[in-house]
C-alpha cells in the first residue's frame, strides 16, 4: 500500500500534517512584515525549547552546517581543540576542527560507552597552561544510542576554562538539555529531528562568553557569521534568503510543542524509549548499550539474534509493513539496527513498530513468544 511509509530512524522524523499543509503554502516574501512576524515568535520559542536566554541563531542547512559554524567563528589555525569522541558526530566535530586548522586531540571510548567524567577532569588538570582552547562533545549519539552526562562534563570544561561546544542535534526538543542551567556556551541542533520538521534548517545558541572568543577569530565564517546573525535575530530578519517554507514549518512546529509542554515532551521521549528497550529484551533480542544509565530515549540500537542479518530485517520491515528503520553506520554497519522514538512519535506507532518487528523477525525464522513485545511495550506504556 502506498503513502504508509513510517521513519522510525534517527532522522528525518515523523511530521504532523499541520505542519506540512501550512509548509505546502505560497511562500512569502522574506524581507515582508508578514514573515518578519513569524521570525518574532520562531526567535523567541526556540529560546524556550533550548532553555536559554542566548538568541538562537537558524540557518538554511543541515545540524552539520550548525557544526561547522560553531566551530569556524570561534577556531584560529593552531588554537587547541580537544574532542569527547563516542561515536560518528563526536569524530565529525573532530574532523571540523581539524579543517580550520586547529590542532586536535581526541579522547575517544569504545562505542557503546560514554564519556566517563573522571578521566575528562584529569586531563583537563593536566593542561596547567590552560592551551585547550575548545572542547566539543556529543549529548545524544545516535550512531549508537548514548548519551553523555553533559551536565556533567560541561561543569568540568567550565571549571577549567574552556569553551563548551555541544551538539544538541539529536536532543534539543527531546532529552533535558537546559543550555543556561548547564553552563554550556555553544549549543547546536537540527530541524529534521526533534522540531518534527524536515531537514533544511540548523540551529545554534551562543552564550556571552561564547561570542567573546568570536570576536577574537581572525577570519570567521561569512555565511555563518555570529554577528550577522545576531544583528539578524535583533531585527527579526535574516542575514540571507532563507529556507521560508521551512520557517513557517518549524513556526507551526514550535507551536504544537508549547501545547504539550516542554517537560511533557521530555517524559514522552523517555517512556516510548524505555518501552521499546523493554520490548526488545522481551522478543530475545540484545541492546546494543548495556548500561540503562547512558541509554538514549532517542534512539535504540539494537543486535540483530543470531542466524538473522541486519538487512533482512530491515527490508522485511520496509517491504512487508512500510516501515523504515536505520543500519548502524561505519564499523557499525550490518551489526546493529537502530530505531527512533524521536519526534512526532506517539504510542500507536512504538506499537505498531513493535509488532511489526515481531512479525519480520518471526518470518525470518527467530524463535521466541509472539507477542512477547508488544506485551512488555504495554506493560510500560500503561
């Protein structure tokens, strides 16, 4: 059947179809009353759901573009950065760096682990110079199903007086990430996640001391530019043309997330994460994350049982019930399936999406009690 295809991937997410149909409207122009109204409310909601009182720069790109204009408006060649690595997006921050000339140390864990806060202080004391000039960390990993203590080890990097730059793609809107209770200075996100909208804008929040160490970068980003953009938010404008259709999108986006509440959106994320860890236990499947404790309520990563390969499951769940879920990525790949509770996600579909599993992995010949899934998905969701 078509047009049933449902993304239970660690993005793009589900969109709700208010959100699309008012997407699906002419656009209006950019530099019009009209959207420099809508850009007021946008501006101000984000700050909100990003728990800050920084503004909340959007840009016309992927969460990568956010990465890479966190990075090349506070980076000189040569300035130290030091990289928390606990999967794929830690490495990219990495790699960005590397490109802008900084020198580059990583302290990276095996996947599935997360940053432990002890090993970061003692390498942060070590450095009695203070010639770390950056550090860069991952809160939600979905190339694994992690999460970071952010709080944690932002409160680490503060003492010692670095500047903290967090990708928040995978969580903003999701998991608790309160940018000013936390200290953090650099805050970056993604449309095609939490926002429930799809892929096209980034999001980046700067605290004053963040901005500081831009206004000292010899040759910052132009189309990413700090100051453009906040002489841009202060106007309730933008720097350049941007994705409008997508502003209006995220504009009726932010709306539905302030009727459900912030918290209500957090606690959502949490119970459909742990009914599905709850469910998969229960059909004999491994998580791939052991420690319940660093588990995301974003994403799950699953092992796939033995004598049954990660493609066939994912191409009967596509082929046989529409549903789409994510491989794992690099080393990963072929060894772990991951699914999203992220978004516009709601009961009937974790449901619907268990079943489903169960359906494909019984057609695939592993053996366990049918309905054993959905049984503990509902023991939890009640």
């Amino acid at each position: 059947m078509k047009d049933k295809t449902f993304l239970m991937i660690p993005g793009p997410t589900p969109v709700p179809e208010s959100v699309l149909l008012d997407m699906a409207k002419h656009p209006v122009g950019h530099r019009s009353s009209e959207f420099s109204s809508i850009l007021k409310e946008v501006y101000a909601d984000l700050k909100d759901v990003f728990q800050t009182k920084n503004d909340v720069f959007v840009l016309t790109a992927s969460g990568t573009g956010a990465m890479e204009a966190a990075l090349s408006n506070l980076v000189n060649e040569g300035d130290n950065v030091l990289s928390l690595v606990i999967g794929n997006f830690g490495e990219r921050w990495a790699k960005i760096a590397e490109s802008l000339g900084a020198n580059v140390e990583r302290m990276a864990v095996e996947f599935g682990q997360a940053i432990d806060g002890n090993a970061l202080k003692e390498r942060l004391d070590a450095d009695v110079d203070k010639k770390i000039k950056i550090v860069t960390l991952t809160h939600n990993e979905t190339a694994t199903g992690v999460t970071n203590d952010v709080k944690n080890l932002v409160a680490l990097i503060k003492e010692h007086g670095a500047v903290s730059v967090v990708d928040g793609v995978t969580s903003i809107a999701a998991l608790n990430c309160p940018m000013d209770e936390w200290g953090i200075d650099v805050l970056v996100s993604g449309s095609q996640k939490g926002f429930m909208i799809p892929p096209g804008l980034a999001f980046i929040a700067v605290s004053d001391k963040a901005y500081s160490v831009y206004e000292q970068c010899k040759h910052p980003s132009f189309y990413f530019n700090w100051g453009a953009y906040r002489k841009s938010v202060r106007d309730a404008s933008t720097p350049y043309t941007p994705a409008v259709n997508l502003f209006v999108a995220l504009h009726t986006a932010l709306k539905i997330m302030k009727n459900e509440g912030l918290s209500n959106i957090h606690a959502r994320h949490k119970k459909l994460a742990t009914a599905l860890r709850a469910a998969i236990k229960a059909i004999g499947l491994e998580l791939f994350v052991k420690d319940e404790s660093i588990a995301s309520y974003a994403i799950t990563a699953v092992l796939p049982p033995a004598g049954v390969s990660v493609p066939d499951i994912r191409a009967t769940l596509k082929k046989d019930y529409d549903i789409v879920v994510a491989n794992g990525q690099n080393a990963l790949k072929d060894k772990i399936f991951r699914m999203g509770t992220l978004g516009f996600v709601c009961e009937r579909d974790l449901l619907a999406a268990i079943a489903s599993l169960e359906a494909s992995l019984y057609k695939l010949g592993h053996k366990f009690e049918l309905g054993s899934g959905v049984k503990a998905a509902i023991e939890h969701l009640v």
